[in-house]
C-alpha cells in the first residue's frame, strides 16, 4: 500500500508540473519523463465532471502530437495507446479515466505535458495547454508498468 500511495504522489507530480516563477508563470518547465516497465502500462486519473469534453480534446491533441512527431517512437506510443471513461461518476462525481498503453514503448516518455510540449513549442501555446489540463484533472488514482499473466484473447 505504501508503494501505492507514493506512485499516485510520483503521477500527480509528473502529470502537473510547475511552471517557472522568473516570467511571470508564461513559460513551462520540462516535464519529468513519464515511462512504464512492463509489457503493458495502465495509468488511472479522475477527471472533473464538467472538464471531461476539455480533457478529451486535450487528449486529441495529444494524439495529433505522436502522430506529427518526427520521433519513430512517438508514432508506435499512438498505436498502443487507449483512454477508455468510466460509464459512471465516482461517489465524489469525477469521472475515471484509464489510459491503457498496450504495447509499451520502453524508454519512451508517456507524459501528456511532454508530448504536448514537444509538439506545440510555443510557451504561449504550452501555457494554454498546462492550463487546460490543469483545470480538468483532479486526481492520480494509481498506475504503472505490468506483465501479461494470461492472455485469454489466443
């Protein structure tokens, strides 16, 4: 359980990083590297209610960063990556979101700001980014590297 708890404290720092207090918060700094062991990664956050359609074309920009990518690696994240919703709100009322990484691309760094930033270098446009996620998100609910133990589908 300790273990646990310290991941969804590593998630949320990874998914919201700071920005730089020496221009006035306009430009972001680097995200941390977000990468999974395992065969499989599964990251889990909740979202607010009212942000989910903010948080899903946030997350089409995200889609449209790998696949713009000069990066061979970024095109093969997109094609193992899903969000799936929860059909139904948490007690709080966030909505539950998984991000499903099916192959993993070992080495490569899974964060939404990262791939964001990379693809969008603009601090202009980085700020609006940060900002968009950051009013959406409202939690790390857990994640990180798996193995398959049985696969049912062969």
């Amino acid at each position: 359980m300790r273990r646990l708890s310290g991941l969804l404290l590593a998630g949320a720092i990874l998914l919201l990083p700071a920005f730089s207090q020496g221009d006035g918060g306009a430009r972001a700094q680097e995200p941390q590297a977000l990468t999974f062991n395992g065969d499989v990664g599964i990251l889990t956050i909740a979202i607010k209610p009212d942000q989910t359609a903010a948080f899903e074309e946030l997350m089409g920009k995200v889609r449209e960063a790998l696949m713009k990518s000069e990066k061979p690696e970024r095109k093969q994240q997109a094609a193992g990556w899903k969000v799936v919703k929860g059909a139904t709100p948490m007690p709080d009322g966030n909505i539950v979101y998984m991000h499903l990484l099916d192959p993993v691309v070992k080495g490569a760094d899974y964060g939404i700001l990262a791939i964001l930033y990379e693809g969008n270098p603009d601090p202009g446009e980085q700020r609006k980014l940060y900002d968009q996620y950051r009013n959406a998100f409202a939690a790390a609910l857990g994640g990180g590297g798996f193995t398959t133990a049985a696969d049912l589908s062969k």
